[in-house]
C-alpha cells in the first residue's frame, strides 16, 4: 500500500468509527513509514562563522516523502553549533527569508542588545553579526527566532537547531561523545489536506501537531552499539509536551537540564518536556541484545519518537559509576536574602497579570544582581511553559496541580512548565547584563499573541 492510499485509508477507518466529523475535520495524519528515515546528525559548527535563514531545507517524512522547510544553511534543525567556556560567539545571521528574523540564544545569557529581541529583528536581505563571550557553564542550549509575532510559524516551520556549551569540569565526567552522543531536537507537525506537506495553521487550539519531527525526520531511527548512550533532548515544540520514556521498560539516568549538569543524577522510568526545556539522559544499552529495537517514545501522545536499533555488542570502558556519574555541586540561591517577590499570573492565551505584550513598553524593572522570588500563576490556557531571558533560575516549590518538583527541574533552568492550576515559584537573580529581557509563556502561539514582557534588569 503506498503512502496515499495509506492516508486515505487512515482517514476513512476514523471516518467509520465516526471520529473524522470531530472539531474542525481530521486531518490526515501520518502514520509510522515502512523504512523509518535515519536520524538526522546536524552538521556539527564552530561558535563563529555566517548563518543563513533561508526557506531551503526540508523535513524528512519517511518514505521518500519530503516536506519543504525553513532552516538555517538549508538544515532543518540548523547546525549544530559547539562552544568552549570562554570563547567568543560571533555568528553573522544573513536573513534570506521574506520575513523579518531574528537569533534568541534560549539558555545562553547574551548581553541585551545580542539576545535577538523582537526590537532589534533583522529585515529581509540584511545581516546582523551576534557576538559576545560565553561565561556560562556546560549545558545544552538551543538557537531560534524571535521576531514579533511570527516566532511559532518560524520554528514550526523549521527554524532551531541546538548549541552545545563544553567546559572543563564536564569534560572530566568522561561522558558519552561523538557517535555516542545524540543531541536532538524535538518537535511535531500537521499535514495539509494534500497528505504530503505540512501545513501551519495558527492559533493556540492548532498548535499541537498529528505526528512526530525528531531532528526533522518523522519517526526516525538510528543504528546504534550496545553500549551506553547520551541523549540530549530539546523540547522544541510550539505546544506539546513529551512525557518521555524508554520501551521495552528500560529505566535512563537523568544527568542535566536546561542549565547543564544537575547536582546529582537520578534514575527515573519518565521525563515530562515542556516547549523550551532540555533534558540530558544517559541510557544504558550495554545489555541489549544486538539485533533488538529499543524505541523511545512519547507516553502522552502515544508515539515513538525514535527506534534505537542495537547493531554491535562491544565491550568498553563504560563501567556501572559511568552510568551513574557522581555530579559536580552547583551554587544554590536558596540561603542568599530574598529581596522580593513578584507574582505573574499567565491568563487564558495572551495575557500575563492583564497585559498584552507591546514591544515599546518596559513593563517593570529588576535591580541588578539581588535575588528575588518570581512566582508563576496558571490562570487557564494551561499548559504555560515559562521562560525568562537575561538569567537562570532555581525551582523552589509547585502548589496545586501536580504539586511537587520533578527531578529534571532541580539545578538550574531557563523554563519551567506550568500545567492546570498551578504556581510555581523560582529563586532568580540577574548578575550578568543590565538591560532589556523578556519573560514569557514559551507556548509559542501565545507568545506571538502577547503572553510576554519585557522588563529592564537596572544596570
Ligand atoms: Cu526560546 Cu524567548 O525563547
Ligand atoms: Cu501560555
């Protein structure tokens, strides 16, 4: 059966069972191909060099199907870029698109006027040249747009790829590398009614898409040996968020997150990703046997997201503590005088405490390098994944809802999911840059809609 009749005979079976009349109409979805397409490696870069934003790239659907894409260097998701501790970015971003763009650094802690704001976006046909010094320490970071009101049609079209900070107390860890290290990019689509491209449809009650994109590819697989793996995942979805986790049941060691290394790894059957947040796993396949699949998949959405196809026993260095590495301590906020709190409730679709975003308009102000309690209050429209721009922050406690902190979100974060009902509150403290950030829902059709701030950290 090809791929059309496939679709057709997909939509005709929810037909029958009554389910295609539901909401605005079943779309055609797309189905796990025969020959599930290889994860895609994205060209590995250095922190310096041009980009282009261009409508060149394409996703991969399995199948021989290809869907037209944005990306950068005509890759979607663009390359992936690797920085030392210490060293300088300096990328020139050369916007080929018709459209207005900009680069936002998502975990980087750029200086205001690098930081790719929606004020200072790039026209069509120009360059912008993004420099400054990475002081932070190792983590994953991810790169995408940020212009006014088209970030969710520019990533969901295509436009992220993920940034790769290293330093030396991670490197002695040792950890999984090269072929053994997987960073990928997570994300999902929708079909046109064609069945054969995506399409992009705004506006929060669309913004989940029907199947999976991992690193671009739909379903994708990667051959790989028995052996310990990493896996660094970016939740770079406009909407949906991935419960994670490894089947046949195979428990990971949860080992960093949106601010690198965690203070000490913890073994866990499910990880819960919101749009904006990274996770960083190691997962033990030393015991598969070769020749066996091992898939990870999303528990809510009920899909597989990528098949690990064990091809090689071997033997290596990799020892029991090597999977469950001992973690260097972090510096906690908890301790230092809080100096006040603030509280932002994320209402409906687009408001944050009953404002709309306007670009033009500073909406508070935070001293510079005091710490402060930020406390973060869903008031429908839920889920709000919340990220704040020009600083790290500690989760300190969840009320209502789920009612407690997740494993994955000790440490350090930049986004914090908050589902129905919920308040969480963070330790947060601006001692990088002065200037103008943003706090917002990472939701990205609500983003785009005014679910966001900008606030003055005072120099
Ligand atoms: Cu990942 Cu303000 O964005
Ligand atoms: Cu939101």
């Amino acid at each position: 059966m090809d791929r059309r009749r496939f679709l057709s005979a997909s939509v005709g079976t929810l037909a029958s069972l009554g389910l295609a009349g539901v909401g605005c109409g079943r779309l055609p979805t797309l189905p796990v191909p025969r020959v599930r397409p290889r994860l895609r490696r994205p060209s590995p870069r250095p922190a310096q060099g041009s980009f282009s934003a261009g409508d060149d790239a394409h996703f991969d659907l399995g199948d021989g199907l290809r869907s037209p894409a944005w990306g950068y260097d005509g890759e979607t998701p663009g390359p992936l870029i690797r920085v030392t501790r210490g060293e300088v970015l300096d990328v020139v971003l050369r916007n080929q698109l018709s459209q207005d763009t900009t680069l936002h650094w998502h975990g980087l802690l750029p200086p205001s006027s690098m930081d790719g704001h929606p004020a200072d976006s790039v026209r069509p046909g120009q360059t912008f040249r993004y420099q400054f010094p990475i002081r932070q320490r190792a983590g994953l970071a991810w790169y995408h747009p940020h212009p006014h009101r088209a970030v969710s049609e520019q990533v969901y079209r295509g436009m992220a790829g993920a940034l790769v900070v290293t330093d030396e107390e991670e490197a002695s860890l040792g950890l999984p590398s090269d072929s053994l290290e997987h960073v990928i990019l997570l994300g999902d689509g929708e079909l046109g009614p064609g069945g054969r491209t995506l399409r992009y449809r705004a506006g929060p009650s669309s913004d989940r898409g029907a199947f999976p994109l991992v690193n671009g590819a739909a379903y994708p697989r990667v051959e790989v040996a028995a052996t310990l793996h990493r896996l660094r995942l970016v939740n770079g979805a406009r909407a949906r968020v991935y419960e994670l986790e490894v089947s046949p049941a195979l428990p990971f060691v949860l080992i960093g997150n949106d601010g690198g290394l965690l203070p000490d790894a913890a073994t866990l059957d499910r990880v819960v990703l919101g749009p904006g947040e990274r996770v960083d796993l190691l997962l033990d396949l030393s015991r598969v046997p070769s020749g066996s699949a091992v898939d990870l998949g999303c528990r809510r959405a009920r899909w597989s997201l990528l098949e690990f196809r064990v091809h090689e026993s071997r033997t290596d260095r990799w020892s029991a503590a090597a999977a469950h590495p001992s973690l260097p301590p972090i510096s906690r906020l908890a301790g230092t005088p809080i100096r006040r709190e603030r509280v932002f409730e994320f209402q409906g679709h687009q408001r944050i405490n009953g404002v709309r975003y306007r670009m033009d308009r500073i909406d508070f102000q935070v001293p510079f390098g005091v710490t402060e309690r930020w406390i973060f209050r869903s008031s429908g429209g839920a889920p709000h994944p919340v990220h704040v721009h020009g600083a790290h922050f500690q989760v300190e406690q969840r009320r209502g809802g789920r009612g407690v902190v997740f494993p994955w979100e000790r440490g350090w974060k930049d986004t914090v999911l908050l589902e129905r009902r919920e308040e969480v509150s963070v330790l947060i403290r601006f001692d990088q840059h002065p200037g103008r950030f943003l706090l917002h829902c990472h939701r990205l059709e609500h983003e785009d809609d005014g679910m966001m701030l900008n606030f003055e950290v005072m120099g």
